[in-house]
C-alpha cells in the first residue's frame, strides 16, 4: 500500500491500461474458444449417436475428482490452440509419448501453459513495472519471467516425455526377451502380451502399461497393423518402432514371429552392445576435461609447491 501512495497517478495509468488490454483480449478469445467448442460438441452429439460403452465411460469420467478442473484448463487452453492440423498431432503425439492419452490432454497442456504464463506474469508487473516503472532493466525482467512462465511446461513435458521413453529402453530387452520365450514355447502373439504383462508388472510398468493397452485393442478386435503401428508412435523409441515393423511384415508376409522376435532380440542386443562399447570410448575424452580443470592444479600444487618454497627460501638467504 505504501508502494502504492508513492506512484502518481501518471505513473498507474499506463499499467492499468495494459492490464485491462491484456484482460479484454483474454476474455474475447476465451469466449471465442468456447463457442467454436460448443459446437464442435453439438454437431458430433448430431451426427453420430454415443454409443453404450462411451456412455458409460463418459459418465465414469464425470465422476472423476479433478473433472472439472481439467475442463478448467482445457478452456483456457483453447486460447492457445495450434492452427494446422499437423501441430496438433505432432502435440498429441509429445503428449502420449509423456503417458497422457486422453482426448483433451492437449487441451488441459495448453490451459496449463496459460495459467504458468499468467502466474509469472503477474508478480513480474507488481515487483518492477510499480517498482521501477517502465525501465529497460524491468521491462527485461518482466519479459523473462513471462517466458519462463510460457515455457516451464514445455521443458516439464520435455522431461516426463524423455524420462518415460528411456525407462522404456531399458526395460524392453527383458521384455522382449520374454516375449521371445513365450511365443516360442506355443503362445500366441496375444497371449504372449498378456503373459509378459503379468510377469513384469512389478518393475516394468510403464512398458507393460503399453503392453496392456495393445492387448486390450486386439482384444476389441482392431486389426493387428494398426495395434502395433499405433504401439510405435504412441512409446516414441525406435526399438519399439522397430519391433512393431518387424511384426507387422511377419503377420503380413504369413513368416514365423518367433523368428521375427529372434532376430529383433539379437539385433537389439548388438545394438546395446555397441551403445556400450561407445560410451566406454568416450570416457577417456570425457575425463580430460576434469582432470585439467580440478586433478592437475592440485597435482601441481602438491609436487611444485615445496620446490617453490624451497627456492624462494635459497633466493632470500643469497639476497640477505
């Protein structure tokens, strides 16, 4: 308050009018979002009855905790949406790579997006713009704390999404050796899923997560290329790309997809082997760095210092 009765009137008009800009433009495209939402629900509710099973689901979704925050979010993020089809996908696709399947799952990322945005925002033009009016420093100030706000869920997106693709990597040799084990011992591909699925449950969860939800396509009776495809693009690590190509020209061509899963196996394990032997080659050039930065000085210090002492000790009684 005391902050306040200090700024002239001259000195809040230009941030008031900023604000109120700001809030307009905010609430125009809000409502805009909405109407064009509002739509786009009705005529999908016209043009195609909802089944029984997404009556249910929906329902069952209506009644989860933090349904209406996430319609919360999703509002907002509608603001923010992209506008080429190709974007949202390419959205979508980051977002399932991350473990977030659902439909409006880039709806609530954008709405996030907005309110970061908004939570940065605001204390930056409390704290320097009335601090120190509209100064290059707070103007920068302001500026970078508003990116930070506008990118901090994209680098959070950035690391789940990473985090969850290499546990998948490193859990997908014992998985798929496994898989390995079962179709060769008479199991089906299906069969095979639901087996490794039970056994790896434990310490595997989000491969066998992924593993769960192909079973359970096929089980709906979605062809086996488009389970497995969608398996490829929906983890986002190569191997598993790899292996769902394998799979789908064995189940295409009529071969062995034991075989396929033999061949996949060794060729992954060559694959690790080589990663392996790669870093190990990299070590030595990755540790010169410390060691002329932290080794060597102390080194130094420990085999040069006493002969330093001792010369300056000879210097000083040759001078005296």
């Amino acid at each position: 308050m005391e902050l306040l009765a200090l700024l002239s009137s001259s000195d809040l008009t230009p941030i008031l009018v900023f604000v109120a800009i700001m809030a307009g433009t905010f609430w125009v495209l809000s409502l805009i979002s909405n109407r064009n939402s509002q739509a786009e629900e009705r005529l999908e509710r016209i043009g195609r009855p909802k089944s029984l099973v997404e009556i249910e689901m929906s329902q069952a979704e209506s009644r989860g905790r933090f349904k209406g925050l996430k319609d919360a979010f999703s509002n907002l993020g509608g603001v923010m949406e992209p506008g080429t089809e190709l974007e949202k996908n390419s959205l979508r696709i980051k977002l399932a790579n991350a473990g977030f399947r659902s439909e409006n799952a880039a709806g609530v990322y954008q709405g996030i997006r907005v309110v970061c945005l908004v939570a940065f925002l605001l204390p930056a033009l409390f704290f320097f713009l009335l601090k120190d009016g509209f100064t290059v420093k707070s103007i920068e100030w302001t500026v970078g704390l508003a990116g930070m706000g506008f990118y901090f869920p994209q680098i959070a997106l950035w690391h789940l999404r990473t985090s969850r693709q290499k546990e998948i990597f490193l859990t997908l040799p014992d998985a798929l050796d496994l898989l390995v084990v079962c179709v060769e011992s008479g199991l089906g591909l299906d069969a095979a899923l639901r087996k490794v699925t039970d056994e790896m449950k434990g310490h595997a969860k989000t491969i066998c997560e992924e593993f769960s939800l192909a079973n359970l396509q096929l089980q709906m009776g979605r062809p086996r290329r488009e389970v497995l495809h969608d398996l490829g693009v929906r983890t986002g690590v190569d191997d598993v790309r790899s292996l769902a190509a394998i799979l789908i020209q064995a189940d295409r061509f009529g071969s062995s997809i034991a075989q396929a899963l033999r061949v996949q196996s060794d060729s992954m394990r060559t694959r690790r082997r080589q990663l392996a032997e790669e870093k190990a080659a990299k070590t030595a050039v990755q540790l010169i760095f410390p060691l002329v930065l932290f080794i060597f000085p102390a080194i130094f210090v420990v085999l040069v210092g006493p002969a330093a002492i001792q010369i300056q000790k000879n210097l000083l009684s040759k001078g005296g």
